[in-house]
C-alpha cells in the first residue's frame, strides 16, 4: 500500500501517519524528520536544508527528491510506505508519480490520498500549542504564517490534482486521536 497523507502543517497528518504504519506495517516516510535529522547530524543535506527550514521556506526539489528515491528504495518500504510531508508542490508530485511507474513497471501509482481537512483558526491554536510544548524554532508566529501561506500557495494544489485522479479522500481533523485514526483506517479500508 502507498500512501501519501497531505494537509496543513499541524493538522495532525504525522501523528496519524505513524500510528497507522506501526498498525499496518507500513515504513513512516517523514521528509521533515529526515531532513531534521540531517541537521541534527551535520550533514551535507543538513547544511544546505537549516536555514531554509527555519524560515519556513520550502527545501528545492533536487534535495528532497533525492532523499525520498534512496528512502523507498529500502527494504522496509517493500510492504508500502506513508509519504508525510512530500509531495509539497506538483513539480514533486510528477517526480514521484515518475518513480512510482519505473519502479513498479505495472503503472501503479498511489492507492490513496489522505487529506487532512482543517479550519484556519484551529491550526492556528494548534500550531501555537505544539511551538510551546516542543518549542520548534520553526514555529514561531510569522515563520508559522509564512509556512501556511507556502502551503496555500504551493501546496494546497496538490488537492485538486489527486482529486482529478481519483485517489483523494478526505479526513475530518476534528476530534481526539482515537477518532480522527477511526477515520484513517476506515478511509483505507
Ligand atoms: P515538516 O516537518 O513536514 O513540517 O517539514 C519541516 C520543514 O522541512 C518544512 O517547513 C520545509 O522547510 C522542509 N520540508 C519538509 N518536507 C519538504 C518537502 N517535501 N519539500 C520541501 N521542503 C520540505
């Protein structure tokens, strides 16, 4: 199974996306953490990633893309992969869905689309709540309003363009954890 969960930041897709590949067995692609972990560690990738991400800017393609083509050719990606956090422009989304077709050979694409559906005044709260309690320095209030405009602009597409395929489905982020992962699993059912 190949997924990708998309939404606005802090609408709860990460969350979501590791209970449901521990569930299901599937590897937790988080292109955040990956390039988090690569500053963490001093590398190349992290170097060239820092500054960019604490502004709230997109990291180019050439970089993620790289990353996510070494990620999925790995063995625990074999059973499937949650893509979180990529694709975040069309430009990735044609790159991956080029991928998918030369690696599989059999044309398949993603089986689904998770789309986090969420209001702009709960995200605010929720964003201003996770910049406290993990005290993100990308979070602060206008690297937060300039990362959910980026998604607005370069993002948001993305919805149109996995509705016109058919693989899109969206998920209420209202509610706890157990019912907002409810609504996952069913969604995939
Ligand atoms: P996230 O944890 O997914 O919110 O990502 C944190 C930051 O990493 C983003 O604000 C971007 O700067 C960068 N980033 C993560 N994923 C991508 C991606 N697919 N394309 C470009 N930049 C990314």
């Amino acid at each position: 199974m190949k997924l990708v969960f998309l939404g606005p930041p802090g609408a709860g897709k990460g969350t979501q996306a590791k209970l449901l590949a521990k569930s299901k067995g599937l590897a937790h692609i988080s292109t955040g953490d990956m390039l988090r972990e690569a500053v963490a560690a001093g590398t190349e990738v992290g170097r060239k990633a820092q500054d960019i991400m604490n502004s709230g800017q997109l990291v180019p393609d050439d970089i993620i893309l790289k990353l996510i083509s070494e990620r999925t050719a790995k063995p625990d990606c074999k059973a499937g992969f949650i893509l979180d956090g990529f694709p975040r422009n069309v430009a990735q989304a044609e790159a991956l869905q080029m991928m998918l077709q030369k690696e599989g050979g059999n044309g398949k694409n993603l089986d689904q689309v998770l789309y986090f559906e969420i209001s702009e005044g709960e995200l605010m709260k929720r964003l201003e709540n996770r910049r406290q309690s993990e005290g993100r320095i990308d979070d602060d209030s206008e690297t937060q309003r300039r990362r959910i405009s980026i998604y607005e602009e370069q993002t948001a597409p993305l919805i149109d363009y996995y509705r016109s395929q058919g693989v899109l489905k969206k998920i209420n982020s209202l509610g706890s954890v157990e019912e907002i992962q409810d609504r996952v699993v069913k969604a995939i059912q």
